[in-house]
C-alpha cells in the first residue's frame, strides 16, 4: 500500500511544565489566517514549502497553494485528509488520563516584535539542550515562528509565518463534511505504552487491519502504522540503523520511515529531530526478510 504522509501533528501538552502547556493551549485557542513558510536541514538535503493556515476554536486547516484540492484539518481529538471537499482520511487522538514527568522547560521569555506586531521570544530546554525557540504573538498566543534544533545544536526546521491576519475565519462546510465512511476502535497492542521518552496516547485499529498509533513527549511527536501490507514510499532513501534497513523519507517539517516485518509493514511519520530517530526505532519491532514465498504471497493478494 501507499502511504500518504501528510499528516500534521499536534502536539500534546500533558508532558510538559505549567508554563509551556498554558502557552501551548493559548496557542490553539488562537483564531487567525497565515501563510507559513517551513524549511528544513535534513541528511537528504533542505526540505521546504509555503502553506496557508486558518485555525478557529481549536480547529486547524491547512493548504498548500499549489495544490489546494487537498487540506488537512488537525485539532484536539486528531486528523483529517479532504480531498476535493471529501474526507479521504481521518483518525481521533483522545489521549490518556495519566501524566507523564515534564521533559521541557522555557525560560523567562523575551519582549520581541514579529510581522510588526508585539511578541515574546522563549526557548524551550530538554536536559540542559535547547530543543525549540518559541515566538509568540502577545494579543492573542498564536505561534508565529517555531525553530527546532538537533541536540547538538545545529537548525533543524524552521515555521515562520510570512503574513497574518488576527481575525477569527470562517470554515467552509466542505472542509467539515464527509461522505467517506472512516470507523476505528480503541484496541490493545504490543507497541510500547512508553518509547524513548515519549508516551503512547492512543491505539486505533480499521476494519482491515490497519493499527494507528500516536506518541508525543509534549512537543515533538510521531504515528506508527501496522498493516498487513508492505508500505511503500513514493521516494526517499535506504537508512540502515541497528535495526536493519529502513526506507526513509523527509519532506517539510516530516520524516517517514517505512519497513518490513514478518506480519506486515510499519511506518513511523512524525517531526522528530534525525537524533531522535534510531532511540525510536530501537525501541519498535526491526525490519524482518518473510522470505520468498510470503512475500510472493503479498504480491499476488496484498
């Protein structure tokens, strides 16, 4: 199967200190329209694009210019794909009620000014490393800029908006509306309940088998995907861990890896910095070889 990685991932704020969780929740409280532009470094090259967002009670849309037929809407209880009006994709986040140890701190903050607007500047520190810096819009706590670093402190993705408009928007009911039928139910898995610092908030299986699950550590996350079927990424490359070989894909703000196993195929899509990547996927199942005959089987019946 094919698999689209165009997820967004909302961070979740129940790993984290007061302070950063209060401005993270005032951040998607925040209504507002912005062009943003994200770049990246990654081991593949820079990645990046320009999107258009529009966020209104705890609701994120987004839209890339050059191919508006498809937005993605995030918020509080998970994701959608729309494709020409239609919801080809969803899947709900509802989240534990236990509270892991906070792993990020911010410091006091700085008075800034943004797009000619005032703002506070605050970096974000993971034991004793500058993970993020954090811009601020001060009337309404929308995130005008967020820059992510590797842990050795070189820039690993920057969002910066270009321009920003306060106003609360107005969504059309085609970006709502569904005539796609998506059901999912809440099942017990083998994937860890904790992995590398981060917390398994919820698992969700389909009809045919496909196993979702979402991680965060409060700020940065990732999905992993269990299908009967091999997952196949359109481009990218072989980065070969302990684990074994995995297929590896960047694009803007995003790293997919796909692989292999006995049962099925995996996939990892998240926003993880690349030092984060292998304590990760160490802790997942590795990629396996079926052997000649399983896999001549999928390639006849998927």
């Amino acid at each position: 199967m094919a698999l689209v990685a165009v997820l967004v991932m909302v961070p979740s704020t129940t790993a984290l200190g007061a302070d950063l969780d209060e401005l993270l929740d005032e951040s998607r409280d925040a209504s507002y329209t912005a062009e943003q532009v994200i770049s990246c470094s990654t081991p593949e090259g820079v990645r990046d694009a320009v999107v258009e967002l529009t966020q209104s009670g705890g609701e994120l849309h987004v839209v890339a210019p050059v191919d508006p037929d498809v937005e993605i809407a995030s918020g509080y209880g998970g994701w959608s794909l729309v494709r020409e009006g239609s919801v080809v994709s969803s899947t709900n986040v509802q989240g534990t009620d236990e509270e892991p140890k906070p792993r990020y701190t911010i410091d006091d903050g700085a008075e800034t000014e943004y797009l000619g607007r005032p703002a506070t500047s605050y970096r974000m520190i993971g034991e004793g490393v500058v993970r993020a810096e954090l811009v601020v819009d001060a009337e309404i706590g929308a995130l005008l800029k967020v820059v992510t670093f590797v842990e050795n402190g070189d820039l690993y993705c920057e969002r910066r908006f270009i321009a920003f408009d306060p106003e609360p928007p107005t969504f059309s009911q085609a970006s709502t509306g569904s005539d796609v039928e998506f059901s999912v139910s809440v099942v017990d898995s083998d994937l860890p309940g904790s992995l590398a610092g981060f917390e398994r908030l919820d698992v969700y299986k389909d009809d045919e088998g496909f196993v979702f699950a979402y991680y965060s550590d409060g700020f940065f996350s990732f999905a992993v995907f269990e299908t009967p079927a091999v997952v196949v990424l359109g481009e990218g490359s072989v980065a070969t861990f302990a684990g074994g070989p995995y297929a590896r894909s960047f694009s803007p703000g995003q790293v997919t890896f796909a692989w292999e196993t006995l049962e099925g195929g995996m996939a990892l899509v998240g926003d993880l910095p690349p030092d984060m990547h292998q304590e990760v996927l160490d802790g997942l199942p590795p990629p396996q070889d079926p052997g000649l005959f399983r896999r001549l089987w999928r390639n006849l019946f998927g």
